[in-house]
C-alpha cells in the first residue's frame, strides 16, 4: 500500500485539467464568420436542414464528418438523439421530396479543416484539440 500523501498526490495529479484529455465535441465556425455563440435549437435547424444561414446573415455551409468518423455518430446522438440510420432516412425522405439537401459531407478530417479556414459560413463539428486561432467555439456539445 502506498502511503497516503502518495495517493494524494496521485489523485491530485490524475484529477488535474492537464492529465485529463478533452475529446469533447464542439461546434466552430469559421472565425471571420461574425458569430460568438449558436444555441442548441440554432444548430439543430441548420444542421438538419430547417435552414442555412447563420445569424450574422452568412450562407451557412453545415459540413459532416466522414460516414465511417466516430465523431459524426456522436454527434448526431448529441444534437437529435438519433443513430446514424434514422439520420440517413431522415434525409433520404427530405432529399425525394426536394426540400433541402444534407451537409456537405467531407471525405476527411483535412478538407474539413480546410473549407472551415477558406469560408466564412462554414460550420462544423470537432474534437476540441482540432480548434485552432482560425474558428470560433460556438456550441459546446460534449465536455
């Protein structure tokens, strides 16, 4: 057994901001977007096509992790309570009937980051450890 001021000392150090990783998802923008914070109900219209734009009147470009990212799953359970199926058919019936289309959906993490630095309505959702000076936490999903 350890003695006690050790196992103090472990648990301090085990507890700390910096032993513990933060894979939390958040929602960024674009930083030139205009746009500080988004509600939960702001990012559910435009990530499940209600509407596309952003409050500071920007086009928003709602971009989807790639199918096979465990980060789009959690996120979708995140933001609608909802698997990635009742997701596909959700849009497979907006997309016959004509009335919108899903988020771009990226074929990697790079372009993700990529369109998130090139337009000012992109938004998307990331591991905190992916934010960088150029986007803006708007939404936090996950701690």
């Amino acid at each position: 057994m350890l003695p006690r001021p050790l196992l103090l000392l472990l648990a301090a150090l085990l507890l700390s901001p910096l032993a513990q990783a933060d894979p939390g998802l958040v929602l960024v923008v674009n930083a030139r977007s205009g746009v500080d914070r988004l509600t939960l109900d702001d990012a559910v219209n435009i990530f499940m096509g209600r509407y596309r734009q952003l409050p500071s009147g920007l086009a928003a470009l709602p971009i989807d992790q790639p199918e096979n990212q465990p980060e789009k799953a959690r996120f979708y359970r995140l933001l609608v309570h909802k698997d990635l199926a009742e997701i596909n058919a959700y849009w497979a019936r907006l997309i016959f009937s004509g009335k919108t289309s899903p988020p771009h959906q990226a074929k990697s993490s790079a372009e993700i980051l990529d369109l998130l630095a090139r337009q000012p309505g992109a938004i998307a959702y990331l591991e905190r450890s992916q934010v960088d000076s150029r986007f803006r936490i708007v939404l936090e999903l996950e701690r």
